[in-house]
C-alpha cells in the first residue's frame, strides 16, 4: 500500500478541508497525518508539529524579508526546523501540503516522491487589505508562489477564480476542488410564516476585514418577520465582542455557541436562509467559495448572499436563493424582504435537489483521481 503524508500548519480536527483530505486518502492509501492536533481518523499516523505565533514582533525576520532575503527567512523559522526534524524519517511514495507555507518543505522531504500542492487561498493577495502584511509578507508569498509551484506535480484550489489567477502568475492550472462538506441525509424543514419568524444564519470566522457589521445594521432594513443567528469560531474575541455589542442593540440579532464541525449542517437545518454578506476587502474575500456556503445547501436552507462572482454565480445556476447589486445593508435587506413563505419553500427544495452534486463526494472522485494520476504519473 502507498504511503501519502498530508502537511498542515493547521488542526487537522477542526480544518474541514482538510480533515475531509485524511478521511478520503485513508480509504485507498497509508496516509501519515502531520499539523497541529490530531484528525482522530482511525488507522492515520498522526505526527504533531508546532506554529510560531506572533511573527512581526521579531526584529531579525523583518529585516531579512525586507532585505528579500527570503529563503533565509523561510527556513530559518523554528516551525519550519522542527518540521524537517519531526518527518526526516517518513517515507512516503506522495505528499500533500496545504497552503503556501507548507510547499517548500514538503518539497524539500519529498526526496524523490511526488507532491501535490493544495491552496486554500490566493497566497500573494491573501491579506491585501492589512498594511502591516503588504508591507512585509506580500512580495514574500508571491516569491513562494513562483519559485516553488512550477515545482509540484499537481495542483488543487478551491474555486475557479483563484485557480485562474495562479494560472496566470506560475502556468500550473489548478484543479478545483470546492469546499463542500460530507453529503447530509436532510429533508428541507420547510417554512410557515403562520408559526414563527424567518430566521436568518450567518456562521464562521469573525474577522474585521469581513465586516460582519453589515449583517447586524442589514436587520435595521427588515421588519420583525426577521431574525438574525450569527455563530463564529472564537478567533478574534476583540471583534466578535464589538459585534455583540452592535448585535445587543436590535431585538431580531442573536448570537450562538460554535457547533462541532462534523454536526454543523444538521444543526443549521432548522434555520431558514443561510446569509453571507462579506465585504470584497480583499482578493480572496472577492472570490469567497467558503464552506459555510455548502454547509448552508446540506442543511437544505435558502441562500441570500452579496454580489461576491463565485457564490453569486452558484446560487443562479442552481436557483437558490437571492443575489444582493452591491455590498451595502440595504441592498440585501431589499431582496430579503421580497421573499415569502413559497419562494422560501423553492430555494430550500432547490437546495435539496443540488445537495448530492454540490457535496465532498463529488470532490471525492476529483481528489482520488488526481492523486492516482500523479502516482502512476
């Protein structure tokens, strides 16, 4: 049997797309698990690696990523080190590294053996909006990007925008492999504006750069017929406390503990609409394909989102929901309260019909497939 390691400088519990990696490699292959914590996957060795936090503090680095020194910074962080110290001894015939951080040393203890390189994101525009990050980490992620890309034997990204820009910057054509979760047993819980209000539901990461504030002031905009659940991951208390305290404001706004993240669609099904209304602040968050969008069609819910292309552009083809002209509060606030208890029933019956084709297993195949080319490659 071969043995693929699959590299992340993440929790492989709580990374969905890459838990999902684990569980699918692990069907057909010996798949060697290595990032922050354990996936709990039966029968997957996992090795524990570490992460340096608070980079920017560190004088040396700074100065040596704007001296463009840009190997020596690479491989001289102390994560880096321990993960060439901590996998020197793995043998393995593949190796799958997530995001750009991972590449080069994966490629550096492939020794021999193929790699497949997944991006979760358009790494040299990842953070385009923060200054601190174009100051010093722009011109680096680009450098990673171009040098060691062109190196990989396969290549899989998560929505056709960000596949077309890497394209563009390495000439490596990605192979896209959406976010999707597991497929969900569901019947749509469908809508009766007899018994309760419609309830809205907006889930995941709280960050600044995604002004989640346009959801609570969007509920300004909405009559009592609507109620807003925002759910976060707790990784920016200082932000999810400012929102709570915009949310405290208006009776229709409620906030709700995380779920775990393999009940997490079951647990949606009793809303409503799934919103996501994020700010094109970057180029990422202009091309945003996240998981909550799919999470939202497991739960069989309808879908109300911004003018962001690659959702907007699924939520047309598959008729789920509605689409926002702009960014703004009111715009959506608009197409929201256009909707009633029929039209609510059709985008949840819509999200129902596409649930299987727009599911991990579709995504299954493609990453089975790619990895069976590129071994017998």
């Amino acid at each position: 049997m071969k043995t693929i390691l699959i590299l992340s400088f993440s929790n492989l519990a709580t990374d969905p797309r890459v838990n999902r990696q684990i569980r699918f490699l692990s069907d057909r292959y010996r798949v060697v698990a290595a990032g922050l914590a354990d996936p709990g996957i039966e029968g997957v060795e996992f090795i524990p690696l570490v992460k340096e936090i608070n980079r920017l503090r560190l004088l040396l680095p700074a100065l040596k990523l704007l001296a463009r020194r840009y190997e020596s910074w690479y491989w001289g962080q102390s994560h880096i080190q321990y993960c060439l110290r901590a996998l020197s001894s793995v043998r393995a015939d593949l190796l799958l590294a997530n995001d750009i951080d991972s590449l080069p040393v994966a490629l550096r203890l492939a020794r021999g053996a193929k790699v497949i390189f997944d991006a979760h994101e358009y790494a040299p525009r990842q953070y385009e909006d923060v200054f601190r990050w174009r100051f010093l980490f722009q011109e680096y992620s680009t450098y990673l990007c171009k040098t060691y890309i062109p190196r990989v034997h396969g290549m899989t990204t998560v929505c056709p925008g960000i596949a077309e820009a890497y394209e563009k910057d390495t000439g490596v054509k990605p192979l896209v492999i959406t976010s999707a979760p597991d497929y969900e047993d569901l019947e749509p819980n469908l809508f009766d504006q007899q018994e309760r209000k419609i309830r809205l539901i907006h889930h995941g990461i709280a960050g600044p750069s995604r002004k989640i504030e346009h959801m609570i002031r969007m509920m300004d905009f909405l009559g009592d017929r609507f109620e807003l659940n925002l759910m976060f991951i707790p990784a920016n208390p200082g932000y999810i406390e400012f929102l709570k305290k915009l949310g405290a404001k208006r009776p229709n706004v409620r906030f709700l503990p995380p779920q775990p993240m393999r009940t997490l669609s079951r647990y949606l099904h009793q809303f409503d609409i799934g919103v996501s209304l994020i700010a094109p602040t970057n180029f990422n968050y202009f091309h945003i394909l996240p998981n909550k969008f799919f999470e939202c069609i497991q739960a069989r819910l309808a879908l109300a989102v911004g003018p962001s292309p690659e959702m907007a552009r699924m939520v047309k083809e598959y008729d789920l929901g509605v689409v926002a002209d702009n960014f703004t509060p009111e715009t959506l606030a608009e197409r929201l309260r256009n909707l009633d208890q029929n039209k609510i029933n059709h985008y949840k019956l819509q999200s129902h019909r596409a649930a299987r084709l727009l599911s991990a297993e579709e995504n299954k195949k493609l990453l089975l497939r790619l990895v069976e080319q590129v071994l017998q490659g």
